[in-house]
C-alpha cells in the first residue's frame, strides 16, 4: 500500500510541472503587470522594481528561477503586498479555506450518502421524489444566486444566522456558507448513491444475505453500502476540486478571510507570484485528495487490494 | 407422512413494461422430511420461482398468490420479521453462481458468522469454531485459512462449499438448491453433489434440487416434478419418471439429452485420418500471458497454451473439451488470431497463418469463422439480426446489390431455422436458441471451410442444445465445414466430434477417436472426467463409482501442477526442471495419443 502511494504521487509530480508552466506563461501573456496601476509609475522606479522582481530578464529565464525556486520550496514574494511572502499569505487565508471546504466535503457526504440510501430503499415514494426535486434545486441554482437567496432568508428576513463574516468563528458563521458550498455536492452525490444502490440491492448477494433471514439494516449497512459507495468514491475527487474553486465565490460572497478572496484579487492585480502559489497549493492538495480516494477504493473493495 | 412443505395453487407474476408475466400458474408440489425432490424443467419453467416465491427472494416487480406450508405456516403471509425467523435457519438455499452470491467485501467467516448471530445468538470463538467444523464438514482444503480470506480467493468450487456450508449451518430442515452446480466443471460438479448426498444422509435435511439436468437428478433424486412454461407437467418417484415417462415433454427432455454410455444418436462415416499438409495444421502452438501481482513484484507468465499440436482435415470435427483454466478458449481465439500468439505455426491450406499480412489475413477470415458461447452478448444490441447476419456480405461481396443481400440473408435465415419476418428484430426480442442460430447464420453466410464453436451450445436449453447440433451437422454435411468444437460438456462433445482432444492446464493430455476416447480412455485425467459426468440413468448412477484423483484443478501459474499425473517425475526432478517438462504424448498406434502419466493406482485417492 505504502508503495502504491509513493508511485501515486511519483506519477503526479509531472502534472503538476505541467500545470505550473501553463499558469506561468498564461499569466505572462494577459495583458497588463503587476506595476500597471491606473497612474504610470515614474520609469526609473518601474525598471527598479521589474529589477527587483527579475521582471527584466528574458520570460525563458524568469520560468527558470521560478521553477528554481519551487523546487526549493519557495514560492516567491508577493508582488502587489510587500511585507509578505506567498506562502505567508497563504499561511493566513488557509486555516479558513480548509475549515470552510473541509466541512463542506463531509456535508455532502453524509447527507449525501444518506439521501442516496433513502432515495433507494423508498424507491418512488415521496420522500424519494421529494428528495429528487431538490437535487434539481441544487443542480440548477448557481452558487453566486443561491448565496444572496439564503442570505435574504436566513441572515435578513428571519434573522437566525449573521449574513457573512467570520466572527468569533463558531458555528453559525459557517452554517451558511458551508450549505451553499456543499448544496449542489449533495445534490450530485446522493443522485450517485441512489443508482448505485438500487443496482446493488437487486445483486445476488443481497439476495443470499435476505435469504439468510437477515433484517434490512444489517443488510443495507454490512453487505450494500460498502460496494454502493464507488460511484461516490469516483466523484470525490474532482468533488474536491470544484469545492476549492467554489470556495473562491463563497469566500467572496460571504466575506470570509480565505485564501479565494487573496486569489482572486491577486489575478485581478497581475500578482504572478501570489496566483501561480495558490494555483501550486490548490493542485497538491487536490492530488493529495485523490490519492486518499484511491487508498479508500481498497478499503471498499478487497479485490483492489489484491492488485 | 407429514409433508415438510406443501405448495397450493401458486401464482407468480412478473409487471414488466410489456404487461404482467406469469411465471408461475398454479403449481402444486411437495417436499417430504429428509427427501431430495428434483424440480426439472427448461428455461422459463418457473421451477426457480416456485421457491424463491417461498423464501419470499423474488424481485422487486414479482408477486406470488397462493399458499405455501411450512411447519403450519403460511409462508406467502408470514410479516417479514417472522419469515426471517425460518430463513436461514429452517429453511436455506443455495444458488447458481457462487461468486457473485457472496458478499465480495466480507471475509468468509464474517458472512458464515452473521447467521449465527442472527439465528442462534453465538459470537466470539464459540460461532468460529463452528464455522470452521461446517467448513470441514464440506471438505474444504485449509478450512482456517479459507475463514480469513475474500471470495474472489476462492475458486468456483471452493465457494460454493462455502455457500453450502453456510446455509447448513443451522441445521435447516430444507435446503433448497437452485442450479447449483451448474456453472461449475463436472469434476467439481461430482464432488458437490457427493457433499450434497452426504448431509442429506448424516443429517436428514430435505432437499429440492431445482436443475434442467437429467444426469443430476438422476444421480441425487428421490422424486421428481417436472414443470414447463410455469405449469406443472408430471411427477413420480425418479425411477418410474426415467422408465416410463407419462407424458411426451418428460420424455423429449430424457431423449435429448446425449449419454455417455449409450452409442451415439447417429453415426455419420468417420473422416479417415488426416494427412499431413492437409487442412488445418496446428504446430507447438503457445500463448502466455504476462500477470503481474503487486506493483514491483516480478511479473509471472501465464502459459494459456503450452504447446500445442494438432492436425484438421476437411470435412472433420475436432472436439476440444477441457475444465475451465484448461486453455481451450485461448487455442481456439490464437488459431484464428484473436489474440497474440507466443510461439508456434498454424498453416491454413498450406500457407503459414501467423505469418499473415493484414489484407492477406482478412482473406483467409471469409473461410475462418467462430461461434461463440452467450449468443446474446456476442451480437451488437443496436443491430437489427438481418444486418448483423449481412455484415459479412458487406466487407467481402461489396459488388452485390442491396437487394441480392437480402435475397441471401432470407435464404440463409431459412437455411438455419429462422422465420424471415424476423430480419427486422433486435437480440434482446429472441431466445437463446434463435440467437444462437443467427450467430451461427452469420458465421456461415460466406461459406466457410473451418468453423470454430467456442462453447456454442452451452448456454442453451438441451432440448435447443440438441437442435443446434443438428443444424451444424446437417450444415457441415451440405458445405463440407471442418468443425472445431470446444465445450466443457463431454457428452455434447462426443456426439458431434471424428475426433476429441481433452487439455489440461494448457496441453494435451489425450487425442483420440471419439469412440475409442469414450470406451478405452487411457489417461487418468480423461477417465476422471468421463467418471465424473452424470448419466441420465438412475440406476445406472447408483452403482457407478467416480474417479477421485488427489490434488485439485490447479492453476496454470504453478509450472508443477502439469507434473500432477506424474509424481514419480515430479519426484526425480528438481524444481526447475519440474518447470520445464512437460508430459510427452504418445503414439499408441490407431490414431490415439495420450501424454505420459504414471498408473492410475498411483493417483486415486485413499478412501
């Protein structure tokens, strides 16, 4: 297992690479710099600062000295915020991105596991067709409309929870963002749950496991939920990277002092630095999240283990 | 006598998009204390249902009307919590296809374990121990070992032991087997239903054998119910059923089915022996397969074909029969370049086929053709089967006109049995039988010299298997075809096959005629399985004693198991030349080879 992990993450080093040399040369080619504000700098303290920030040289050799540097570990000074480092702003928004995603990762898992079983053992009823129309709602709504939606409902018009912010960091400042985050995760995830399900309660095993007189708990919970999980498993993936991108509108939305509102101003002020760190970060914890959906498909499935 | 379980009247149906089903339409049957009742009938019978109906294991969209006692009990009104009660523990089964009837996730002794929670309230070392006794009790080879592994460790055999001794665990009144060793070789076959007889007779659980097998029930029965189309046919104590069947389906069944031990239905002049340079010559043919176990591991090779030499001549056919892992498959597919071939030389009218271009290797495939075993999946789903018979006549007659295509394909439609109006239907609005003929139409459509059946007819009913058969002779008699014939089925085999060639983990073990295969087999591989096949005869198998030869059908990954009738070789040998050897074949005159193996007395089994 251990060996299967460490040549998982070999295989990924070049993706990464890849992903690095795009950002880098994209972000170069958009018009406009880091130094292009509305007022043109006096020319003597821009060829100081391009200096200083190796913006002189040729673009070949900028790509060197950065890559130079990433394979080091330093992902460079931000460009637009001078008393900081990238990886010391990344350092401030992360505890927020990761509180904020991480709860909504395990949101729509559970409920989403859970409206998939009930979905599936309550085939056609109304908790089932109910549950469908508001997965379409989850589906359809974009996360930017569903965002002021709740905000009117929950933060105004009722006033239980604050309208955004993060507070004092408890609980109720994340309500809201985190059912927005997760809302359409859920949506997708018990959608998933339910086919798998009904196709592994109709398998033959299940029919060996009803024939041994066992109740439906049992049945549902030791011999179908494990092999109805894979669908699942598969999407929780990429279920990670739409979760960090999303977390980018939600953060701005609701005010949250996330890595996605540095980024997002980052790319608007050409901080080449600042973004091609985030982008960096963002893809290593997304490959780290594959790789633990992998080692879990060996859990669900001993045969995979076998291999 | 008290019946065990009675079944009144019983009505299943299926609500399927096309209307309501009746699988089942008043069926009456019972089971005695300690008997084995053999329910027979064809596909569609409804002989699954009627008790599947009683352990209330129907699909969703089934219903089943009536009554069914047990023990005074309504089974068919009995609240699911009482009926769980009896299931599993009064009353078990047993199913066809023991892979996919085990829980994949769970290890062997967590699935056997949770019925003695359930029933008895056992856990802990107490329930283990008796996991590992039933275990035992079903001879499972390394029984402990097995209560810690996964059913994907396990071959088909070893699972269903583990089904089996699963559902005894209880000590049920009634185990109800549906096709349970159907899907299993006729070794395996043999040593389940000795299991199977030996717990009837130590522990007196009654039995209903639900099978379309005769040689079963005839080897395991006390009586029989014999149902068609859902509807009850006949039933009798097994011997006067066998003798003297009352009704003409019962006796349809009893004749189509081919017996080892009566001469062949119709014996056409046998093709004199094969000529060298003739035909079909088949030359050290190998085929390897590189597997590869853990991700650093060294990768092991597979040897699917070890080796293999055989002559066709025109107009003959070659019956390959074989256990599943035997490699019969595999020499049919490289024959025909399905698959890439290791080593070795098939020259096809004298010229070398592995050594084919492209355009050249298309040529030859108008006269090189293949049948293959599960009719329905082996035709394109979204083809209608006139286009799927006419594909052929696309590629290699494109100068015929639309019209002059279709003119052929009706012709060859007609040719096999299949009404024209059908040229327009899909796969899935066939049967079996009819699916299978279009497979064979389509094979046949450009008038080929070899035709290869993988496994053709084995999915198929015996009464359609009987029928398709005949097809293929009355085709090889009017276009003069060779026939490579595969099927892990001898009796099949032996009525259609000149000559038979019988593998074992991808070589030889005995080619000869098939008579002289049958009367005077030589080599103790074939007398086992020629042992192990059940005769449609119920006296007949009560006094028949089957082969048991030590050591079980081993992987092809262990070199030394092809020393397994060698063990005086195998002995003499160091491991590396035990890799290395194989068992010569040898010419014992008349055509018959058969590899070399030590006496059979050294090989049976103590008893």
């Amino acid at each position: 297992m251990l060996t299967y992990a460490f040549k998982r993450t070999l295989t990924a080093l070049p993706v990464l690479w890849i992903a690095i040399t795009v950002c880098f040369f994209v972000l170069r080619l958009a018009p406009g710099g880091p130094f292009d504000g509305e007022r043109p700098m006096p020319a003597g303290i821009k060829a100081n600062l391009d200096a200083h920030y190796n913006l002189d040289k040729p673009l070949i050799q900028q790509y060197a000295i950065y890559i130079g540097d990433v394979l080091q570990g330093d992902l460079g000074p931000s460009f637009t915020t001078e008393d900081f480092s990238v990886a010391e702003q990344i350092s401030i928004g992360l505890p927020y991105t990761l509180i904020l995603g991480g709860a909504a990762f395990v949101v729509s898992i559970v409920f989403g596991v859970l409206a998939g079983i009930i979905g599936a053992l309550k085939r056609n009823s109304w908790s089932d067709h109910t549950l469908a129309a508001l997965v379409l709602l989850g589906l359809v709504i974009p996360n930017f409309l569903m965002a002021p939606i709740l905000q009117l409902l929950f933060g105004i018009e009722l006033a239980w929870l604050p309208v955004g912010g993060w507070g004092d960091g408890s609980l109720r400042y994340l309500v809201l963002p985190v059912a927005v985050l997760s809302f359409p995760h859920i949506a997708r995830i018990s959608r998933l749950m339910r086919g798998a399900m009904i196709e592994v309660l109709a398998s033959n095993f299940i029919r060996t496991a009803r024939s041994k007189g066992l109740g439906s708990t049992p049945i549902v919970m030791r011999h179908a939920l494990r092999p109805s999980l894979m669908p699942v498993m598969s999407y929780l993936g990429p279920a990670a990277g739409y979760l960090l991108t999303g977390s980018l509108v939600v953060e701005q939305i609701f005010g949250l002092p996330g890595i996605g509102r540095y980024f997002i101003n980052a790319a608007l002020n050409r901080d080449y630095g600042m973004v091609l760190g985030t982008v960096i970060f963002y893809m290593v914890i997304i490959l780290i999240l594959n790789l633990i959906v992998d080692l879990l498909y060996a859990w669900l499935d001993p045969r995979v283990r076998a291999q | 006598m008290t019946k065990l379980l009675s079944v009144h009247d019983l009505h299943v149906d299926f609500a399927t998009e096309d209307g309501t089903v009746n699988a089942v339409r008043g069926i009456n049957c019972y089971v005695n204390p300690g008997e084995c009742l053999g329910v027979v009938g064809e596909s569609g019978s409804g002989k699954s249902q009627t008790f599947l109906a009683a352990m209330n294991l129907l699909s969703n969209n089934g219903s089943a009307r009536g009554e069914i006692n047990f023990k005074g009990q309504n089974l068919l009104d009995l609240p699911l919590k009482k009926l769980n009660k009896i299931r599993g523990s009064s009353i078990s089964m047993i199913f066809q296809d023991p892979l996919t009837s085990l829980t994949p996730h769970m290890r062997v002794v967590d699935q056997m374990r949770e019925v003695l929670k359930f029933h008895q309230k056992l856990s802990g070392a107490e329930a283990d121990k008796k996991c590992l006794e039933w275990l035992e009790r079903v001879h499972i080879p390394e029984a402990k070992r097995r209560l810690r592994q996964y059913p994907f460790e396990l071959s088909g055999g070893m699972r269903q032991r583990v089904m089996i001794a699963m559902a005894m665990l209880c000590n049920p009144d009634l185990l109800i087997a549906d096709e349970p060793t159907t899907a299993l070789d006729v070794t395996i076959q043999a040593e389940i239903l000795d299991i199977m007889d030996e717990l009837r007779r130590e522990q007196g659980t009654a039995i209903v054998m639900i099978t379309h097998d005769m040689g079963v029930v005839a080897r395991m029965c006390d009586r029989i119910q014999v149902m068609r189309y859902g509807e009850y046919v006949e039933e009798g104590a097994v011997d006067d059923i066998f003798s003297n069947p009352q009704t003409e389906y019962t006796r349809m069944l009893l004749d189509a089915m081919p017996r080892i031990d009566k001469p062949r239905l119709e014996r056409k002049q046998p093709v004199t022996a094969p000529s060298k340079d003739s035909f079909l010559n088949v030359d050290s043919l190998k085929v390897e397969f590189d597997i590869f176990n853990g991700l650093f591991a060294r990768k092991n090779v597979l040897k699917a074909v070890d080796g293999i030499s055989f002559d066709l001549a025109k107009g003959e056919t070659l019956g390959v029969v074989g256990e599943s892992g035997s490699g019969k498959s595999t020499l049919a597919r490289a024959i025909l370049r399905l698959l890439p071939v290791a080593s070795g030389e098939v020259s096809w009218l004298g010229a070398d086929l592995m050594g084919m271009g492209k355009n050249q290797m298309k040529d030859a495939r108008q006269d090189l053709q293949i049948v293959f075993q599960d009719p329905m999946a082996s035709l394109n789903p979204s083809m209608t089967i006139g286009s799927s018979i006419m594909e052929p006549l696309r590629i290699f007659a494109p100068h015929l006109s639309k019209e002059e295509r279709r003119q052929k394909v009706e012709a060859m439609m007609d040719r096999v049995g299949l009404p024209k109006s059908m040229i327009n239907r899909y796969p899935h609005e066939l049967s079996g039988g009819q699916n299978q003929r279009v497979g064979i139409a389509r094979a046949v459509i450009l008038s080929p010299k070899l035709v290869i059946c993988d496994e053709a007819v084995s999915a198929l009913d015996v009464s359609i298997q009987a029928q398709i058969i005949d097809l293929l002779r009355d085709l090889q008699k009017d276009m003069g075809l060779s026939l490579i014939f595969i099927s892990h089925d001898l009796s099949v085999v032996r009525e259609i096959s000149d000559r038979i060639l019988v593998m074992y983990l991808g070589n030889v073990v005995e080619l000869a005629t098939s008579d002289a295969l049958f009367e005077a087999p030589q080599h103790p591989y074939t007398k086992q399985l020629i042992s192990a096949v059940p005769i449609p005869d119920p006296v007949v198998e009560r006094t028949r004693k089957r082969l048991k030869l030590k050591g079980e059908l081993s992987s092809p990954l262990d070199s030394a198991a092809r020393l397994r009738f060698m063990p005086s070789k195998s002995e003499s040998l160091s491991a590396a030349q035990k890799s290395d050897y194989r068992p010569k074949l040898i010419d014992q005159g008349d055509n018959h080879f058969v590899a070399e193996h030590d006496p059979i007395e050294m090989l049976l089994v103590d008893e």
